[in-house]
C-alpha cells in the first residue's frame, strides 16, 4: 500500500530522483521520460473521460481500468528488472492486461464501419481528447522502445505490447465515440490545393 504523509521530500531539489530499486537517475533519463510520459498519457486519458463520461459510460468504464493499468506500468518501468533481490515483488504488466486491452479494441471496432480513409483527430470533445491521449501514448511507446534498446536497459515485453495496444485501443475508442457524433471525421487528400 502507497501512503503519502509529504509532498515534498526535497531529494529531488538537485536534478535527481529514485527509482523503485533505490537506484538514483537524473530527471532526464530516459527511463525517467519513459515512465513521465506514461503519466502523462494518463491526464490525458483524465482528460478525455470529463467528455466520455457522458458520450459513451462504455469507454469511460475501460478508461478508468486503463487508467490504473498506467500506474501498474509506470512501477513497472520505475523497477527495472535487474535480477537483483529487492526484498519485495515488484508490480509488471502482465500478459492478462493485454489481452483485455486486445478484447475490449474487438468489441468497440464490431460496429464501426472499414476506414476508407486517415481519420481525422476530432469529432465529439471525448473523441478529440481520445486523439491527444492516442498520440501521447505513442510517445511513451517510442521513449520505452529506445530504452529497451539500449544496452544494460530492460522494459518488460508485456510492457512494451501493452503500450502498443494501448494507443490502438485509443484509436479505435475515438471512433467508437464518435458514432452518436455523427461518425468519423476524414482526411480527404489535397483537398486545399
């Protein structure tokens, strides 16, 4: 169990903060801007469930469950995995919480239409913010790739397909929302020349 007594504790006042393992980082690293940017896909997320709320309770159920799944995988990638005994189990994304994601994209797409074109961010407010929260997330998902390629870094494969799926799952969400808006809006190319 978390329990916050203070909210500030100073020990970042220089430029660096810890990780799970005690580990401390510079607030650069990657594996800091990883796991920052995970955070942020969840405000985002925050942000479009104000709208989804009322557009679609459906999505906003399996938004506030995405939403403690990025804390699960904000402690995942906060304790990287490093062999060494921490004196505690630390929490990973585990293959489950994929797969839900994989079921939940199946039954929103059932109803919606083949694309025929790019979809353009926009719509209903809840579809708009599922679009920022989409490419913040594919943010995340490139911090966490390079991160896992580099040397002595590990990012749990479990992770990494989550995140995948995770903006997928915000796409497909998006379209799903915008169906009581009167559908998607698309790109029509070189429509301005």
């Amino acid at each position: 169990m978390v329990t916050l007594n203070r909210i500030y504790t100073r020990t970042g006042d220089k430029g660096s903060t810890a990780l799970g393992s005690g580990e401390r980082r510079p607030k650069f690293d990657l594996r800091i801007a990883a796991y920052g940017t995970v955070d942020e896909t969840n405000a985002a997320i925050g942000v479009a469930r104000l709208a989804t709320s009322t557009e679609s309770p459906l999505v906003d159920a399996m938004l506030l469950r995405i939403q403690n799944d990025l804390f699960d995988l904000g402690a995942d990638l906060c304790t990287p995995d490093t062999g060494a005994d921490l004196g505690y189990e630390p929490l990973r994304i585990v293959e489950s919480q994929v797969e839900r994601l994989e079921g939940e994209i199946d039954q929103l797409n059932a109803d919606l239409e083949p694309l025929k074109s790019f979809v353009l961010p926009g719509g209903s407010p809840g579809a708009a913010a599922l679009h920022v929260a989409r490419t913040t997330c594919r943010r995340a998902e490139r911090l966490m790739v390079e991160l896992a390629g580099r040397e002595g870094e590990v990012v749990t494969p479990a992770a990494l397909k989550y995140v995948n799926r995770l903006s997928d799952f915000l796409f497909v969400a998006s379209r799903f929302v915008n169906i009581a808006a009167g559908g998607d809006v698309l790109w029509t190319p070189g429509k301005n020349r």
